[in-house]
C-alpha cells in the first residue's frame, strides 16, 4: 500500500532531525510573516558585536527585507550573494541612528558548516499566500534553512505517483510566482516519490530542464532512491551545507547555478584524500559527465591543503584550450579562488615566482618552454630557478593523455620537484591499449599518474542518465561483390571463391585488413564521397530533427581521415547544394539546410601550407557571407572559438536558427573534450581509430539536451566489419566489461515496438473517430492517452534509424500521417477532458498529464520555404509575357500552415490570391518583403486602435510588442488625464486595463511574428 504524503513527511523530518547538531524541527513557521520574523532573530543572534548590543530596529529591518528581496530575484542572483567574499554572505546596514554609519552584518558561510554561527531548521507546510482574486495560496512540503533562508525546497508525491509529479509541481509554483520573499533564496529542489527520488540545482521556471535531475550514487556508484536514504546521503548536516556552500558552481556566461552530481563530489574527496597524504593518482569519469567541472573544483580545493603551494590546471593549446579556459573563468568569476589565466611565459613566469597562493591555466608548451629557459646553463643556479624547484605544485590535467605525454610529465617532475598529480581522462590506457615501448616510460595511465581514485564508466552514466547511449550504424558504400574483387585484387582468394563463402562477415574483416597493409584505399574517391553526401543531406532528415521547431535541429560532425579528404568532403558539398540536390522534403523541413563549415589546422612550413592556407581562407570567406563575420588567416584562433561557440549553443544568440550550423566537416579537431549538447550525430568516414580515440569521438554525441535527444548518433561510412570489431572492444574496454546498456537497440527491435504501438492504439479505438466513444469512460481515456503517448515514443525513435528512409507508413506499417494527425486531434480532446476531472494538483490521475509530444504533430511546413516557393512564380522586371499562376503545393503547404498559425496563413494567402489574380502587378518584388510588409501594416493598425483607445505611447507600446515575454512587466506612457475626460475609471483600474489590453494584443500578433 502507497505510503500516504503525510506519513512521508512526518517520517522525512524525523529523519532529519535525529541525531547530533542536526536540523531542528520548527512547525511554527508556516507563514511568510513567521519567515521574516525567524530570519531577523538570526541576524540579531548573529550580530551582536557588530550591532553593539542593539536589536535591529523595523526601519533597519525593512532595509534588511529591501536588500534581500533584491538578491532573491532568481536562484543565480541569490547565490552570487550567498558565495560572498570568501563564502560569507553579508548584508550592509545603514543605522537608523546615521552616527553609527554603515555596518555588515553577518547572514551565512559556506565556512562554518556544523558548528560556529550556522544554524539549520525545518518547516513544512508553508503557505504562500495568493496574491489576487484570481490567485490562490499553495503549501510547500518540506523545506529546510540555514540561518533562517531556505535553501533546500523538497516536494513529496506519494508512490502513486511518479517523481515527475513532483518536479512539475515546483516548476508551476514557480512560473506562478510563489517563490517569493526569502524563498526566491532556494538553491536546490528534491523531488521524490518515495521510491524515486531526484535532486536539481534551482533555476527559474522557463529554464529548469528534466534533463539535469540527478540520481544520488554511493561512492561505488550504486543509486541511493529511497527518499529517507537519501536522506541519510545528502540532506544531512555536514552533507547539506556542504553541497550548497561548497559543491555549488556558479556559471557565470550561462549565469546559471551548477550542483555537482555525486559521482563528482566522490571524485573530490577521493583526491582531497590523496593529496592529504601526499599521494597522485587518476580520475576515470566517461566523456561528457562533466569533467571539467569535476577538475576546477579539484584545483580549486588544492589550494585549501597548506602543503600546496600553487596549482596549476593544465591544458593543450592545440584543441580546445579557449573552451576549458572560458569555463574555468566563467566558473571562478564569483569564487573565493583566484584562477590566473597566462597569456605569455613573462606571465607564468611572474605568476609562479610569486608569493600568492593561486591557480594558474596555463598550456603544456609555455610550461615546457619555461622549464627549458631555466634548466639552461645561464639560469639553472638562479634565485628563481631554485624556488621553482622548490614550489609544492598541485598539477592537474584534464583531458590527461591529449595533454601531456610520457615525456613531457618527466621533464615537469624533474623541475618541479615536489609536486602531485591528479589525471583526468574518460578513455584511460591500460595494459590492453598501452603505448609502445619507450625506455622505462610508464605507458599505461596509471604508470603515468598512480592508481584510479574514483571510477565512473559510460555504463554507469547510462544508468544514472549523465549521458546517452550510442545508436551505431554501419552504411559501408561497397558492396560485397566489390569486396570480393578487391580481395582478388589482394591476393586474399580468387573472386568466385570468395563470392560463396558463408562468412562474408570474416571475408570483409580479412580484405579490408589487406587493404590497410598493401596501403591503398577504396574509398578514396568522388563516386563514394557523394553518395555518403546525398545520405547526409536527403536521407537523415530524421537524426537532425529537421522537422522541430526553427532553431531546435540537431547539427553533425563528419569526421574524415585527412586535411585534403576533408577539402575534398567541403568542396563536393558546397557543389551538391549548389546545383539544386538537396531533397524537396529536405528543404520543406528545413529551406536553409545545411549549413557547412569546415576547421582544420593551418602550418606555416609543410609542402602543402600554402595550398591549405587558400583553401582555408576561401571557406572562411563562406563562413563570412553566412554570419557576417570578417575572418580572415590571422584571425584562424577567432575563428575557431566563433565556430565552437554556434555549435554549443550555450549563448542566447545561437539558438537562433540564423547563427546555427549543422554540419562542421574535421579531421581531429572537436574529437576530444569539446561540449556541444545540440550535436546529435557523427558521421565517420575513415579508417578505425585506436580504442580510445573512438569512445572520445562517439562521446561528442552523447551529451543530455533536450527530450527528443535519445542516442548520440554514429554513422560509419567504411570499412563495417573492421569498425564492428573495433567498437565492440572499445565499448567493452570503456563500460568496465559490459555494453548491453551502451548502446541503441537495433532496427527490427524499435521496428517491432513501434507494431505493438499501432495495434493497441487499433485496439482501443479502431480508427480516429472511435475514441469518441472513450469520452464518459475515465479509465478508457486515461488508457488511450497512455498509449498515444507510448506511440508517439515509439514513432520518435524509429525515425533516427537509416533504414527509415526506405520505409513507408501507409504501405508498411497500415496507417497513415493523415490518420496521425486525427489521433493527435483526438489525443488532445480526451487530455483536456481529463485535465478538466482531475484536481488541482493531479492526485486522482495516474498519467503523465504535462507530457510534451515528441513526434507526433501536426507538419509544420518551413515559412521561408513557402515564400521560396511563391518566388518561383513572381514575374522578373523585363519578363515581357506573364502567364497565369497556379501551384497545388503552394496551396497545400498553406493549408498545412493554417494549422499550426491560421494567422499568418491569412497573410499569406491573401497575398498568393492577389498574386494569382494580378501576377503582372507584382514584377520583380520578394514575396518575404511584401508579406513583412503587410504584416506591419496589420499591426500597425491594430496599434493605432490601441492607442487611440486607451490614450497611450505608440513607440513604447511597439517596444513592448517585439520584446513581449509573460513574465515580463509591462510599462509604457500613458496619458490618463486624456483618457478620464471620456471615461469613467480608476486611475488603478485604467493602468491595469492598459496592461490588458497590450498583453491581448501581443498575444493576438505574436503568430504573425512568430515565422
């Protein structure tokens, strides 16, 4: 039986208050006046020095409430202050008495945990009162403060129902603003069913994201779900200070607050533990948990061991310095911890030298060039060469084996005496992939650092969903017959032999091998590079998500295997675009794709630099006309970074569909360590890379982005049977033995699924029209919405798979988009139908009311394909005769509009009727032009409606128009004694009517902007 919420939260607080210094229980505080009142008895105990003896008095204490109201605003602005200088939060205090001055006063620090002046107590069933008529009061669960402030809001749903209710619930409470007051100061939510429970880093309510819910793990990596042990892990005292105050990151470019997930904060203290005894050693976590994060808190807490004098974070200038180099800074900006970037040796040189115990970036080539210079005769008995030498350095090194060789880390030990290690790599070596023989240098990953401190494999991160799993495909453009004349060709066996032999698998494997040993390749030319074009661009409109909202596509990295192949790869898909062979129902999707770049590294003194200089050049000059940049050869550093920063979308201005990319043409570059959650798909056209190399290209796919994101997807242009062999073993390698979790089920799995999917939606309602019939019957409704949404899963998974393509749903499958889009018209009836029966809060329904279709919806043909179309028809200026105009697609395709925005579709047809009826009048114009056009007109009148009616700022009402969020106040001038002279009302009630009537009419336009 499903324990009841009550009985949750009363075993919950009796778990949290059990125990030595642990949280008090305060069931008086339900109220935000009982809130503020608790919080000001803090600060007086807190401050008694400072204050002189006296009690606050209420005019300073509504200065008090005034500052903190203001640092609440959001999570991320709360937290700034919360990290303070040196991790104490102060609040300054003009005295009602002005002789005493200014004084801080003390509120938190992420320094006294357990003891000195913290304080810690929980409440439960706090109300958060409603705010208007048509407001209403809402009752947090659980919520636990330090020195008064909330800090940690946890919402309790009972095992009815799944944590999911929880998580929504806060979300709500949030976009209807009842994290108000002291409680725009929480820092972390816990959401929990009892039997599944999640943690999340708090945020506002557009932008908390499902994705980044995290399971607590052991330090062996084992989940921790039940609500009270969870409880014992992470909410106790210290665990609980500590993870707000010390395993907190502020991201200062995404201005966002950053918890660290378990197996991150284990990975510290396993390192703290080392570094206390004196010891190295590595941290194997997979690529795209997180490691960069994992490797600045790891640096920053060297620095808190007194036997440290200095660490130094090290990187490899050659790939992705300026991307973990912005990181760290963007995450030092608001820390306690100076993060000294070197531009120059003169830099790092003044930087170590120095008496501040500080943390330095630097590149693996400065600190080799630093320690030639003082290795050298001239200096290696100076004063600055012996306290080098001397330095107790901290050196980590993310990215471990990309970074620093063998070699180079003896050459740094020499120098640097005294100093520990601490690796960090998602592809360590070992025994089965070791480096070649050199002397007696280590050549395995823990030779070169010491023993693995804290192990967290891909597996693991599958399980816990830290990362994605891998779809892998394998479209080899040579067919066995072909394999078998090459292998005649190699001496492998005579055709016709080879041609009936069963194991065509080992056959493959064996040829290819030759292949790579006689060094010839049969890919290497146009015939194969074209047809792995043409499946890119017209046959993966599926993997790219072509059909999402603009801006939301997937983008793609094509991975080649040298400098010219890639030349090669740009040059044939710029041509492919040009000459018109991009699939119509490419383009219908998405008018503008793709979009190609291409990076690769660009030498001074080898054969062919010159050549590659122009060619770099010239497809900079593309990338130029593209986004209006002004790059050029000595800009290439720039350049890169720019190409970077579109394909992570982390900055507003790239999830513009305008400032995107969607296929980014490398040799190596942007296969280790680069973080671009929106890249969804590798294409691999290239011989088999080493074990490591492979997992660090895949991973480039995996990371979390959105709900429709499933798998990192791989596609694998050559040589299938070799790279078969060759991923297997690296997936085994790198999930600690085992890659059932890894890696996407196959085809005729997902295929057969997606069967079931249709035959119980039939079942239930044997056509659209059938669910009618489910309406008076709730357990019949709540059934089919189940099942549609199990379908709608379904569907969205099949269609990554290249087999897809060849497929159709009419003739394959039995149903078709058309019957899609009337069970999608019937799937929103009965969910409103149940949404009007539940209550409130969504205790009588078992299903997930709030889920978002991934798939399934109504086609949403591209606007600025539809104007490509209309453009065909418009006359040129000279054309002499114009003939009549007529084009059922056009039609259809408004039609298809209509659907989704009825308002622009108007527009739009209008303009098509009128072009139609008088084509002549229309010579020589941009049909995005004329309807733009049209547009303004139509808003502009509308406002001038607005203006005249309500006696307000055209100008500002037009501002507030294009820049209209629903969460945003709404301020323009107005003239109220104008309006008064013809009507009878308020001035309160003019100034709300005002904001009325804008927001409606901003809600009545926004489809015509909305293209």
């Amino acid at each position: 039986m499903a324990e009841l919420e009550a009985a949750m939260e009363k075993n919950l607080i009796a778990q949290l208050t059990t125990g030595i210094s642990q949280w008090t229980y305060r069931k008086d505080i339900t109220t935000e006046e009982a809130l503020w009142h608790n919080f000001r008895e803090k600060l007086n105990q807190n401050n008694q020095a400072v204050l002189d003896g006296e009690l606050l008095t209420d005019e300073e204490f509504g200065q008090i409430k005034n500052f903190m109201l203001e640092q609440a605003q959001t999570p991320y602005k709360a937290a700034l202050w919360l990290a303070g200088e040196n991790g104490e939060a102060v609040i300054p205090l003009v005295r009602e008495d002005a002789a005493k001055g200014t004084i801080h006063l003390f509120a938190v620090s992420s320094r006294e945990i357990a003891g000195g002046r913290s304080c810690y107590e929980v409440i439960n069933q706090y109300v958060s009162a409603k705010e208007g008529s048509g407001d209403r009061e809402r009752r947090f669960d659980v919520t636990l403060l330090i020195n008064g402030m909330p800090m940690i809001q946890i919402e309790l749903k009972n095992q009815n129902h799944p944590f999911m209710d929880a998580f929504r619930q806060i979300k709500k409470y949030k976009v209807q603003g009842k994290f108000k007051g002291l409680f725009g100061l929480v820092q972390m939510y816990v959401v929990t069913n009892g039997s599944n429970t999640r943690y999340i880093a708090a945020d506002t309510g557009d932008r908390l994201n499902e994705n980044f819910l995290t399971t607590w793990v052991d330090s062996s990596n084992h989940p921790v779900e039940n609500y009270l042990q969870f409880a014992r892990s992470v909410l106790r005292i210290p665990e609980a200070h500590q993870m707000i105050g010390f395993y907190s990151v502020l991201d200062a470019e995404r201005k966002k607050l950053l918890l660290l997930r378990p197996y991150q904060i284990h990975a510290i203290e396993a390192v703290k533990k080392a570094s206390g005894e004196g010891k190295s050693g590595f941290v194997w976590h997979t690529t795209g948990s997180g490691k960069t994060m994992t490797s600045y808190t790891v640096t920053k807490n060297l620095l808190t061991i007194p036997s440290v004098d200095k660490t130094i974070f090290l990187i490899d200038r050659k790939d992705l310095d300026q991307q973990t180099s912005t990181s760290f800074k963007a995450y030092a900006e608001n820390d306690a911890v100076d993060i000294e970037d070197t531009q120059n040796i003169g830099e790092l040189v003044r930087k170590l030298y120095s008496n501040d115990r500080i943390a330095i970036i630097t590149t693996i080539q400065k600190l080799q060039i630093l320690i030639k210079r003082y290795s050298s005769e001239a200096k290696k008995d100076s004063t600055k060469t012996k306290k080098f030498h001397g330095l107790r350095i901290g050196f980590v090194v993310d990215e471990c084996h990309r970074t620093v060789t063998p070699e180079t880390q003896r050459m740094i030990m020499n120098f640097f005496e005294s100093s520990l290690w601490y690796g960090f790599t998602g592809t360590p070596i070992f025994k089965e992939n070791m480096r070649a023989r050199k002397g007696d240098l280590p050549r395995t990953t823990e030779g070169m650092f010491g023993p693995c401190l804290h192990k967290y494999t891909i597996r693991e991160a599958l399980h816990n969903k830290a990362v994605l799993g891998f779809q892998i495909e394998y479209k080899d453009t040579i067919s066995y017959e072909q394999i078998c004349v090459i292998g005649e060709q190699m001496g492998v066996g005579k055709k016709h032999e080879l041609l009936v032999n069963e194991d065509r698998s080992k056959v493959t494997y064996t040829v290819m091998r030759e292949v790579k040993v006689q060094d010839t390749d049969p890919y290497a030319n146009d015939i194969h590079r074209m047809e792995v074009i043409d499946f890119i661009i017209n046959k993966c409109a599926g993997k790219f998500r072509l059909s999402a909202e603009r801006g939301d596509a997937y983008e793609a990295i094509l991975t080649v295997k040298s400098i010219s192949d890639a030349q090669c790869y740009y040059r044939l898909m710029k041509q492919f675009v040009a000459e018109g062979k991009v699939a119509e129902h490419v383009r219908s999707k998405l008018n503008d794709f793709p979009r190609i770049a291409i990076t690769h590294t660009v030498t001074e003194n080898d054969d062919d630099s010159i050549q590659n200089q122009q060619f770099m050049l010239e497809a900079m000059q593309d990338y130029n006309a593209m986004f209006g940049t002004n790059y050029g050869l000595d800009s290439q550093r720039a350049y890169n970074t720019d190409l970077n920063d579109r394909l992570a979308r982390k900055k507003g201005q790239y999830r513009l569909r305008e400032n995107q990319l969607d296929i980014v043409i490398v040799v190596d570059r942007l296969l280790t360590g680069f973080d671009a959650p929106p890249c969804g798909i590798l294409f691999v056209d290239r011989p088999p890379m080493s074990y490591q190399n492979i997992i660090q290209a895949f991973s480039r796919t995996n990371r979390l982005y959105d709900r429709s994101k499933k798998y990192g997807m791989i596609v694998i242009f050559q040589r299938a049977e070799e790279y078969r062999k060759a991923v297997d073993e690296a997936l085994w390698l790198y999930s600690n033995g085992g890659t059932n979790d890894v890696s996407a089920p196959p085809f005729a799995e997902i295929e057969q699924e997606f069967t079931e999917a249709i035959s119980e939606i039939r079942k239930l309602a044997p056509a659209p029209e059938a669910v009618d019939n489910l309406l008076n019957d709730r357990a019949a409704m709540a059934k089919f919405v189940k099942q549609f949404q199990k379908l709608d899963k379904s569907f969205g998974e099949i269609q990554v798979y290249m087999e897809w393509a060849d497929k159709d749903l009419e003739r394959d499958y039995g149903i078709s988009h058309q019957d899609f889009d009337d069970y999608l018209g019937k799937y929103q009836n009965v969910l409103e139908a149940l949404k009007r029966s539940r209550d409130d809060d969504g205790d009588d329904v078992t299903i997930d009311i709030e889920y978002e279709l991934e798939t399934i919806r109504i086609e949403i043909i591209d606007y600025r394909y539809l104007m490509s179309l209309i453009q065909r028809h418009i006359p040129d200026e000279d054309q002499i005769i114009v003939e009549a105009v007529h084009d059922e697609n056009i039609e259809k395709y408004i039609d298809q509009l209509a659907e989704s925005n009825p308002g622009l579709a108007a527009v739009i047809r209008q303009f098509w009727e009128d072009m139609k009826a008088h084509p002549e009048a229309y010579k020589g114009m941009d049909a995005m032009n004329v309807i733009e056009q049209r547009i303004d007109n139509i808003i502009n009148q509308q406002v001038d409606m607005l203006v005249k009616e309500w006696c307000v700022k055209k100008n500002e009402v037009l501002f507030v128009l294009e820049n209209y969020k629903k969460s945003a106040p709404i301020v323009v001038g107005n003239d109220y004694e104008k309006f008064k002279q013809t009507h009878n009302m308020s001035k309160l009630m003019y100034k709300r009517k005002v904001k009325e009537a804008i927001a409606a009419l901003a809600e009545k336009i926004k489809p015509l902007l909305d293209k």
